[in-house]
C-alpha cells in the first residue's frame, strides 16, 4: 500500500507507550495540600474577638441615641 508509511506507525507506538508510562493529571487542590500548611489558631476566635468589640461599641452607641431622644415630634 501506497499510503501506508512504517514510520508513522512505530512513531504512534512511542507516543502510547510514553502515555502510558506517564501518570495522569493530579488535582490542583491535592498540589496545595500535600505541601502542608502551618499550624494557626482556629480562624473562628479572630471574629470572635471582633465581634465582642463591635458588640460593645453599638451597645454604648445605642445608650447614647436613647438618651439624646426627647419626646416625638408632633406633625405642622
């Protein structure tokens, strides 16, 4: 046969043989893990601390807006 080349068919060889011999492709969150990581205080105590803050300061800001309000406004 005119169309049939050998070369091309030993070099479709090599290219399966190499692809087998390689492994497939990892995940990328497997990449980030198997490096590991440092070893912080738990992330939920930062909010934590924040929101306390936050919690006590709108305390103080609502006992000064109840003080400064007087008695409704009646309409014109």
């Amino acid at each position: 046969d005119p169309f049939f080349s050998e070369d091309r068919v030993k070099t479709a060889l090599q290219r399966l043989h190499k692809g087998r011999k390689t492994a497939t492709q990892g995940r990328i969150d497997m990449f980030f893990q198997s490096a590991g990581h440092k070893a912080t205080e738990p992330s939920g105590t930062k909010r934590k601390a924040e929101e306390e803050k936050n919690s006590a300061a709108k305390k103080a800001k609502t006992a000064a807006a109840k003080s400064k309000k007087g008695a409704p406004k009646r309409g014109k």
